[in-house]
C-alpha cells in the first residue's frame, strides 16, 4: 500500500477505511499466488489431478500459512486499541505456527526499545531477520530463528516464502503502529504535519490546520516553502533539512507574523521525510516578556538555573555583578571550577557548603549569604545571596533562584572600620604627634586595605609645597621600603584643594578629574590604582596631610570618601589636643597681645557705637566656620547691643543672658562667623586667655607653644584684621604664674585631654551661659539651639563631661 493511500485512510478516521488498506495488502499476496499459478484453490485441483508430490504440497502448505499469517496480521494490527503491546504480544507468540518445524521456532519483535519474544527465546547464527522505522522515527524489527537442525547439513533451511514473509509482517506491523501513532496524533492538541523528502505536505491534522490557518485541502502535496515562502532560509528551514539529513530530531521557536502568534516545534525524522509537532506558545512568551521586563528592571542580579545547578536564564545585572556575559554563563554550572568564590577568610567555598547545594539537599530557602568573587579580569567583588527553590507539585525542585546583591561598598566600609578602630586606641593613648604619626601610618599598611601611607606637615594659612610634601621635611611614612609615590609638583594641585576644603581629594583608575591627570598617571605608573590626601583638620585649622596609596581596582569611592574625611577629623583632634597639651604643660610657652582697632571684628565695631566695655569670657568653636561667644557688656543697653547684631550686615544669632539696669549691660550669647580676633587666634591653634574691648579698641593675649613661627600667625590674623598689632612677646613658665592655682590647672588637664570637643563645648556653654545660675539664667533648650544640637543630645553630653570631669579630679586628688 502506497503512502497516500494510507494517508488517507488516516484522513478518513473510521474503520472501513483502515480496513480497505490492510485488505489492498491481502490482495497483493493473493495476486502472488496467481502469478505463480498456485493460489489455494488451484493447487487443490493439481493435487488431485497432476498427483503433485512432497515438494509441491510442501510448497503449497507454506503459502496457505504465510496467507493466514497475513490475515491474522491484519485483524490484530488494523484499528489498533489504545496501545499496541497487546497485539504484538498476541502475534509474536502465535508466529511459529506459521512456518516450518513450528515447534521448534521461536520469535522476537522489536519496537523501538520494547521487545516481545516467545518464551526461551535464543538467538541463533541462522537467524531470519527484517527491519524497517516508522515515519516518526520509531524501529520496527523481526527476528525468527529455528533451533532445531537438518540432518543433513546441520542447518536450518528458510524457504523463500518464508523469507518474504517476515519481511511483510514486519511492513504490516510497522503500518499497523503507524496508524494508531497518526490516529494518536489527530486527538493531541499539538499541530501535526508530515514532510516527505522533497518538504512536501503528506500530513495534516485539524490542530495544525487552526495554526497555520490554511485547510489541509489546500497543503496536501504543496511544498511547505511554495505555501509558506517566508519559511526559506530561515532556523525552521535548517532545523527541518538538518534532521532529515542527520535523521536525529531538532526543535526550534518561530513568529508567525500573519497568525502574530508564536509556535514551538519538534523534529522527528522518518524514511521519507519528517513530522513536525508544534504548539502555540504566544501566551508563554509573552509571560517570558513580561519576566524579562521584571529581571531587566529590578535593581538586583538574578540568575535562573534548572534542577541540576546549570544556569538558564540571567538578567544584565547579573553579568555586571558577576563579569560574564549571559552567553558565557549559559548552562554553566554552580560549581563549575571558573567561579572564584571564597568566605570572609579568603579562603574558597567548598561545593558542600555553597548555599545552592545546601538548597538541593534540603529544599530550603538560604537568605543573606555572604561571600567574596573573584572575576575574570582580576577584580573582586562582595555579593549578598539570596536562594530559594522553585518546587513542582510533588515536592521535587524545578527551578533554582538565586537573587544577587552588591555589597562591597558595604563590606569595605566594614573593613575600613575595622582598620580604623584600632586608630583610635593609638589617638586615645598619643603622647607626641611624632610617635602618634608613625604608629597611625604603619597600622593602616598593615591591613589589605592600604599598601602606602605617611602624614606630611602643614603649616595653616600656607599654600602646601614641594618640600612640605615629602618625607624629608618632617612627613613620617609607613616604611622606607616601600618608594614614595610623588615627590614633584604634581602633588601640589590635590593637596592644596584638599586644604582649601577640608575635604579629600582622589584619584583613581577610572579618575576623569583633569586636575589630578598627572598625578594620576604618576600613581598608575608606580602599580597603584588610586591615591587620596586627607587633611587632619580641627575647627578649621588643617594639621596635616594623610597620603594613601592602594592597589584596589574600586578604592576611595564616595562612602570611603566621606569615611576619610571623618578620620582624618578625628587625627586632627588628637593632634590640635597634643599642641594644646605642649601650651599647658609646656615649661615654656609663647604669650602674645594683640591691640586691634579694625571694625570687621563684631566687637570693635559694637563697642565703638555703643561706646562700651565688652569682655569675651569665651569661645567655644560650634562648627568649622562658626564660634559661640559668651560676653559681658558694660556702659550699654543689651537692646542696643542686639539692634546691631540684628540689623548690620554680621548675621549674628544673639540671644540675651542676662540684664542690668545700673549701671546698663549684662550677658549675651552670640554666634559669629569668622568675624572676631579670637577666632581667628583659635584657628591658628592659640589658646586665648583674655579678650576685652573698650570704646572700639580690643585686647587679645593668647598663649603659644614655644617654638611656633610667630611670623606667620601674625601675618595671617592681619590679613584677616589688617588694623591689628601684635604689641608684645614674652615667654614664661606657666608654673610660676601661681601654685594657688594648682587645683586649676588640674581640672583644665582633665578639661583639655580627658572631654571629647562636644562636651567641652557643651560644658563651657552651660557655664558662660549661666545653666548653673539658681535661677538659671539659661535653658538647656537655648544653650541646645546655639549649638545646633537637640536638647536630650545636650543633656547627654553635658552629664557625661561632668562625671568625666569630677571622676578625674578625684583621682587626681586620691594620688597626691
């Protein structure tokens, strides 16, 4: 039988049809027969006739039974049950009847991997074998043997007939599974076409009649490229040519852009062509879109991967987060050995602790897993995980989700931290600067985090050099080994603007300040990937410069930045408190008196209107550009005080203290900007012990360590207050001033070295702002306003000074 013809009995779907087709197969046996002269009732004839002898009827007795083997052939494999093990097992255990010595022949067919045998089934070296493959790619074969032998050659002898018949049989049953696969076919909700080899349709069911929207009337016999001419040259072309050529199946996914629809497609090979399934998948890929739209979007790296840990699927921040494109991770599995990945230690993750196979054991979510990368262009990297399994209906894991968060500004923040805090053991203990530098430097190089370091001198109010800027001009460097980095002008560009704006100055790999090019290339040049100067400032007065040096491809981002700047503060402090210290326990100290009659400065300028006395008893630095003052006022109105602060151009806060009416006055709080000589003596690390203004001509003495470049500091208060004179210089031992004062001197040690800034500030407000007054004269609100702080956070801090403070007079006490 053709393959039309059974195609269409396929078509037709009842079972006359099929019926029609397996007895087109009996006629062609029957027509055998004929053409040999020796159908069944012929031979009966010449039996009784011609007296036929042995051979004849022995001929004759073998096409009889190949005839009902056929027929028994058809009734088992024409309208096929629902499956076709039960027929081949009937037939194959009633095979050996149909042929010679049938007691001694045994039988086995293979479909596919599924094999039916008689019982005992041996192969032998004689066997009687047929093959063929079903158009679905599906083998069919037969297998007879005998084993029983002819005495005269020791053999089994097949006949002709016999031959011919298990070569039908297997074409019958081979038909038979065909049939009940096509007729499976028109019931699945999958499209089905046929191919034959010139890619002719031969094929169609209803479902793919919907697909392709063409009815199967207008296919049959067309060329799928004729029909469908956007097919040509296309993945769906390659993938059909390909199976047919290697006769292995192919799959692919096609738009079809009449239908806007998209169909999925298996490729299975056959003798003459292919079948084709495909199914509509429009609604999954617009979900994949819409996936796609999620992963794109969500500012996390997720990666998909299946049941075994291979990846499927990645979104863009994934490959930034992991430095590999998706192509490259594709199917790459988990525990591949290219994934450089260690703990908090460095050392790397073994396969049983990786929290993808902690989630495949146990089916559990694992969230928060810290670990470190390495990538592939040597950089590394911080990522936080997230992994949670995907589980099908019966508990079993489909999908593996894994979510991937950057951290390492994080966790170099945390690093930095944990370098820096044992800075402030060393600033808590310093003694002299010198020491103080060195320790602070070696400590930093001792970390992963810094490979050079040194703290360079600066003297305030001057433009950083050359020589400021080098190790041999009183700098102090981590080691000596280890070369220093810059020592031209280059330098002098950053470190000048990190004086000018108390803040630090970078520079990096990827650094795009042109400013900063040479030093960059200078510092790429000697095998570092970035450089910082952080000035050591307090109150607005700059110590000095830290330079730091590092190999980390993602070094002095803005966070470590800001980190810097603070640490640097904090060196800042320590070292503004050690000069501080040198004035008060100095055997020797510098005293300098200034006489100012310049109007830029709030009190001149308020004492001549008024024609009053001002006295200053302090001034405490709130901020970098702002001090406080606590001052008295004699000879004039506290109203008329306030109406110059309020209404020049000072911007002054003011706030009233306290009043007197006889004669006018009293106290006043009042925040300045730069605007009085005593800050500016402060910025210059000056400690001032009097300051009074008398009918617009102030009074300033303050107290130096000894050695301080005198010089300078006067040049650059004038160019602050230009009609100011330094009148006189004197040096003395502060001990001699007075022993009476020794309990004094005692409190202000533990004042200056033991209180942190805020509750020096704290404490002096609350005293020149009368808090301590019955009735106080202050609220801890107002003082709190004044200095930008919260009243709760001045409580805090005024408690604590006052523990601090009388804990360590009593100590002091008890040792004497």
């Amino acid at each position: 039988m053709n393959e039309q013809n059974r195609l269409e009995g396929d078509e037709g779907g009842d079972q006359s049809n099929r019926s029609d087709s397996v007895e087109a197969d009996s006629v062609a046996w029957n027509d055998f027969f004929e053409a040999d002269g020796r159908t069944p009732e012929r031979a009966d004839i010449a039996d009784e006739s011609d007296e036929l002898g042995e051979t004849a009827e022995r001929t004759l007795q073998e096409r009889t039974n190949a005839l009902n083997a056929l027929k028994r052939a058809s009734e088992l494999f024409v309208g096929l049950p629902d499956g076709v093990d039960d027929s081949i097992r009937t037939y194959v255990s009633e095979l050996p009847q149909w042929f010679r010595c049938s007691q001694t022949i045994e039988a086995r067919v293979r479909v596919g991997d599924d094999v039916f045998e008689t019982d005992g089934f041996h192969p032998t070296t004689d066997a009687l074998t047929a093959e063929t493959r079903t158009r679905t790619g599906t083998t069919v074969s037969m297998t007879v043997v005998c084993t029983g032998q002819r005495p005269s050659t020791g053999r089994r002898a097949w006949t002709g007939t016999e031959r011919e018949l298990v070569e039908a049989l297997v074409s019958v049953i081979k038909d038979g599974i065909e049939r009940w696969k096509i007729d499976s076919l028109k019931r699945v909700s999958d499209g089905v076409v046929v191919l034959d080899g010139d890619l002719n349709y031969t094929y169609v069911n209803r479902q793919a009649e919907r697909l392709l929207g063409r009815d199967s009337d207008e296919l049959y016999g067309e060329c799928i490229l004729d029909v469908f001419p956007e097919v040509a040259d296309t993945v769906a072309e390659k993938k059909i040519q390909t199976a047919i050529e290697t006769q292995s199946p192919r799959s692919f996914e096609r738009y079809q852009s009449q239908q806007e629809q998209w169909v999925e497609a298996s490729v299975h090979p056959s003798d003459d062509g292919v079948i084709v399934v495909f199914s509509e998948i429009t609604d999954t890929k617009v979900a994949e879109r819409e996936l796609g739209h999620v992963l794109e979007t969500t500012p996390v790296g997720i990666v998909l991967l299946d049941a075994e840990g291979d990846i499927d699927r990645a979104n863009t921040r994934a490959e930034e987060l992991l430095g590999l494109s998706r192509h490259k991770m594709d199917r790459k599995g988990y525990d591949h050995p290219d994934w450089d990945i260690w703990d908090e230690a460095g050392d790397p993750i073994p396969r049983e602790d990786h929290p993808i196979t902690r989630v495949c054991e146990t089916g559990e979510t694992i969230t928060g897993f810290t670990h470190g990368i390495t990538l592939l262009d040597g950089s590394e990297r911080w990522l936080s995980s997230n992994v949670a399994p995907v589980k099908r209906e019966d508990g079993s894991i489909e999908q593996i989700i894994v979510a991937l968060e950057d951290i390492t500004v994080l966790k170099r923040l945390e690093q930095l931290i944990e370098t820096f805090q044992p800075v402030n053991e060393i600033l808590n203990s310093a003694t002299a600067d010198g020491e103080t530098k060195q320790d602070i430097c070696e400590l930093l190089t001792d970390t992963r985090e810094y490979q050079y370091a040194r703290i360079s001198e600066h003297t305030p109010g001057t433009v950083p050099t050359e020589s400021d800027l080098q190790e041999g001009s009183g700098a102090v460097a981590a080691a000596e080994s280890v070369p220093l980095p810059i020592q031209s002008q280059t330098e002098v560009a950053p470190a000048e603007a990190a004086v000018e704006t108390g803040e630090t100055q970078v520079v990096t790999r990827n650094q795009t300040d042109s400013r900063f090019e040479r030093w960059r290339v200078d510092t790429l040049d000697r095998g570092f990937q970035g450089g910082a100067i952080v000035p050591l400032q307090h109150r607005g007065r700059v110590y000095g410069l830290l330079v730091l040096y590092t190999d980390r491809g993602n070094a002095f981002g803005s966070r470590e930045q800001t980190l810097l700047t603070t640490f640097g503060g904090r060196i800042g402090q320590v070292l503004h408190s050690l000069v501080t210290e040198r004035v008060l326990h100095a055997d020797t100290v510098v005293e300098l008196t200034f006489e100012s009659t310049d109007s830029a400065s709030f009190f001149v300028s308020a004492s001549e209107q008024l024609d009053c006395t001002i006295e200053v008893t302090d001034t405490i630095p709130a901020s970098d550009e702002m001090c406080v003052h606590y001052a008295s006022v004699r000879d004039a109105p506290l109203d008329a005080f306030s109406d110059i602060a309020e209404n020049g151009d000072w911007a002054a806060q003011l706030r009233q203290i306290r009043h007197t009416e006889d004669p006018p006055g009293g106290e006043v709080e009042i925040g300045l900007r730069r605007q009085s000589l005593a800050q500016s003596l402060l910025t210059e690390g000056a400690v001032v012990t009097t300051d009074t203004v008398t009918d617009g001509r102030a009074e300033v003495v303050c107290e130096l360590p000894l050695g301080t470049d005198i010089g300078s500091l006067v040049t650059r208060v004038q160019e602050s207050f230009p009609e100011t004179t330094m009148v006189s210089k004197r040096e003395y031992t502060p001990a001699a001033k007075s022993n009476a004062l020794a309990v004094g001197r005692m409190l202000r040690d533990i004042f200056e070295t033991e209180l942190t800034d805020r509750q020096q500030q704290v404490l002096r407000a609350a005293m020149y702002g009368g808090y301590f007054h019955s009735p106080r004269r202050s609220t801890a609100t107002e003082i709190a306003d004044a200095l930008s702080l919260t009243q709760s956070t001045f409580s805090y801090h005024l408690r604590n000074a006052q523990q601090t403070l009388f804990e360590g007079l009593f100590d002091q006490l008890q040792r004497q």
